[in-house]
C-alpha cells in the first residue's frame, strides 16, 4: 500500500468514525426522555461537530480519492448496544451518559492513533490534531456529567 493510500485510509477512518459518532448521537437524542431535555442540546451541539468534522476531513482527502460516506463496523455495533440498552430501561441519565462516554472513549481512542500512526498527511496534521482536542473536551465534559449522574 502506498504512503498516499495509507494516509487517506486513515483519514477516511476519522471520516466513518464522525459518522458514526453522529448517528450514535442522534440515536441518544431521539430516547432522551424530558427530564434529560439538557443532554439533547448538548448532544446535538457534539453531532453537529461531528458533522463539521466530517466535512473537514472529506476536503481533505476528495480531491485524493473517494471519500468515505459510511459508518464502521465497530460504529454500527456500537449504535446496536444502545438500541438494546433502551429497550432494557437504560434511560437514566447515569446510563445515558455512561454509553455516551463510551462512544467518545471510542472516537478519542481513533484520534489517538491516527495521530500516532504517522499516516496523517502534512496538510491534515493541524486539522486532526485540532479536531482530537476538542473530541477530548466533549469527551471530559461528557464524563464530569456522568460523574454527577451517578451521586
């Protein structure tokens, strides 16, 4: 593979994995009940940067090669679990924070190591490398609500 594919793989990786975050988010929004009507705002305000990092990263690689449009595999499962999870009362707020950290455990952990992987093309590392720290910010704000849920 050549250093060009594997660059764009990775992008395109960040791409399915903002996809996923978004659908992941939408899911949560639409069983949030009204006592929680605070975490779809919040909720709504991470998809929509998801989307914009989406969108980003697509500028990047489209002139390169097809862009990704899908979601991964371990997305779709992970949007599986929360469909199971509501159908078992998992509609607390403690629960819904807790598989909401775990999707963005999930996204933080891709951004991790695509910075790593040294696959990042130069003109993507200062996008990336921005768009893991705020993925970090949403991911602690997301954990310190969670943390109070559960007092």
């Amino acid at each position: 593979m050549t250093t060009t594919e594997n660059a764009t793989g990775v992008i395109n990786d960040l791409i399915e994995i903002n996809n996923d975050r978004v659908a992941g988010f939408e899911k949560a929004i639409a069983d949030i009940k009204d006592e929680n009507v605070d975490l779809k705002q919040l909720f709504q305000g991470y998809a929509e940067q998801s989307r914009k990092n989406g969108q980003e990263l697509a500028a990047i690689v489209g002139s390169v090669e097809e862009v990704e449009t899908g979601n991964s595999i371990s997305g779709t499962l992970h949007r599986a679990w929360i469909d199971v999870k509501s159908l078992f009362g998992g509609s607390d707020r403690e629960s819904i924070l807790s598989e909401a950290e775990r999707g963005e455990d999930a996204i933080k952990k891709a951004y991790d190591e695509a910075i790593s992987s040294g696959n990042i093309p130069a003109n993507a590392i200062q996008v990336v490398t921005t768009q893991a720290i705020d993925i970090k910010a949403a991911h602690d704000q997301i954990k310190a609500l969670r943390d109070t849920a559960s007092f």
